[in-house]
C-alpha cells in the first residue's frame, strides 16, 4: 500500500572532505532509510486496521442455511460501508438503503454475540405469508429462484406446519421459536399476514427447509445490520458440525486437516466467487 522512497546518500570523494565527515554522513543516510521503513510499515499497519474495522470484515460461513448462495466452509469479506448510515463526514462514500432480495450479515436479535447471513426477504411495510412453503409477498406468490427446495435439500414431501405455512400456525407449535417471538408475533399480525415494522427486516435463509431465519426469533432491526458479502475469497470442504466442536484439540486437529489437505480439499471453482 505503501512504497518505500529509498534515497541513496553519496558524498562524493574529496580532499576537501575529511575522513570522519563521509562516515558521518554515510550513517545519516542509514539511520533515516530506516526511519522511512518504519514509517511504510506503520502506515501499511494503519491502513489494513482502517480497512478491517471499517470497510471489509472477514467471516466464515458455518452452516448450510444459506446453501445454494453459500456453502459451507465459504470464506467471504464483508462490505460494511454500502449499508451503513450516510455519513455527512465523508460524503464521497458510496450509501444506499437496503433492499429487498439484498444478502447480509447482522447480528442476531437477542444475542448480541452472534452473528447470522440471511437473505432480507421483507422491508418494511411489507405483507408477508408462507402457503406450501412458498413466499407471497403484499399478495403476490414470489418465484425465488435462488431457494432451496425440500426436494433439492433431501427432505422430499417432508411437510412443517409452522415452517410452511407461515404464520398461519400457532408459534408455540415449534420448538425452535424463541420464547419473545412466540409473544412479539401475533401482534404483527393482519388479515393473515405479518407486517413488517418500520425500521425492520424480514430476513430468511435461501435453504428454506433447515434456516433458522425470521420465522423463529423475529425481525432484524436496521441497528443490527453489519454488511453485505462481497465475494468469496476462499472455500474448504467443511463439514457442518465442525462449528459445534469447541475442544481445543478437536479445533487444532482440523487446522491441521486444512494445512494438509489445502490443494486438494479447497473449492478452487469458488475463488473470487461473487454473492449474489
């Protein structure tokens, strides 16, 4: 990022120049093409620190509730300015609201610590209800073609009342829904449809069958959201549990799997591979 400026000192020989003054000035030069290496060095450091907190963010993906778009095991950076609130400090940034269809990472509604990719589905003032697991959107069936089927993710005609037909069923009829949608939802509620809150999204994952999405712990507020997924910078066969091992041995003995397996296990086709 930064280019070192190397600046070669010569003095040139003369009897008018004594012996200690060419050492002396040999070593000025010495001292400052350091100082210059230093300096380079510290503005690469401050530029990447810039860039990791503010611009791009690295992530993982860790489960397959987005599968077609991501796998898992997809390594993918983060755009965390497009999204982000206008800022008046700065204007030549590049800002724009979020739209419907947009794919981005938040942090999970009441658990501060997690974070999720999903797919936002409803903005706000949106009409939304599931009928066979299919969306429609202010009353109009959406083709989806980016979703997975239950076909296509091996659970065949397997039918989940609450899941399918949302929200026609009762939130208690599901385990997996946390205990504050099960109050919060209802009330969102009309003619059948759930409406979307202002300042909120209505986010779902792409592999319908298995995402624990908005259906299950409610709306991503506008706060919680951190970027959109640029592209894939590097993928590795993962299997998906690997996120649920939390022994140190057990997570060493996989980095030692990808070391050895590098070239043969990584999914060079997803190299550079855009999200979308």
């Amino acid at each position: 990022m930064a280019v070192e400026l190397d600046r070669t000192v010569s003095v040139e020989k003369s009897p008018a120049t004594p012996v200690d003054a060419k050492v002396h000035s040999k070593k000025s030069g010495s001292e400052e093409t350091t100082l210059q290496f230093l300096a380079s060095i510290a503005s690469v450091l401050v530029v990447g620190l810039f860039v990791i907190t503010f611009v791009l963010q690295a992530f993982e993906i860790p489960s397959s509730s987005m599968v077609k778009t991501l796998l898992v095991g997809d390594h993918v950076f983060v755009d965390r300015i497009t999204l982000a609130p206008p800022s008046k400090w700065f204007p030549l940034i590049h800002t724009r609201p979020v739209q419907r269809g947009d794919i981005i990472v938040f942090l999970k509604p009441g658990e501060p610590d997690l974070f999720l990719v999903k797919r936002v589905i409803g903005m706000p003032g949106d009409r939304i209800h599931l009928n066979d697991g299919v969306v429609s959107l202010n009353g109009v069936p959406q083709a989806e073609p980016y979703k997975m089927s239950n076909e296509e993710a091996g659970f065949g005609q397997q039918y989940n009342p609450y899941r399918d037909q949302f929200p026609s069923i009762a939130p208690e009829s599901d385990g997996n829904v946390t205990a504050e949608w099960q109050v919060a939802l209802p009330t969102h509620v009309v003619n059948g449809d759930l409406v979307v809150p202002p300042g909120e999204f209505f986010a779902m994952g792409d592999n319908r069958p298995v995402s624990l999405d908005s259906r299950y712990w409610g709306f991503v507020p506008q706060a919680n959201i951190v970027g959109r997924p640029l592209f894939v910078y590097w993928s590795f066969e993962t299997p998906e549990d690997q996120v649920d091992k939390r022994a140190m041995s057990e997570r060493l003995g996989f980095l030692l799997h990808q070391v050895i397996h590098f070239f043969d296990e990584t999914r060079w086709k997803r190299t550079l591979h855009l999200v979308r």
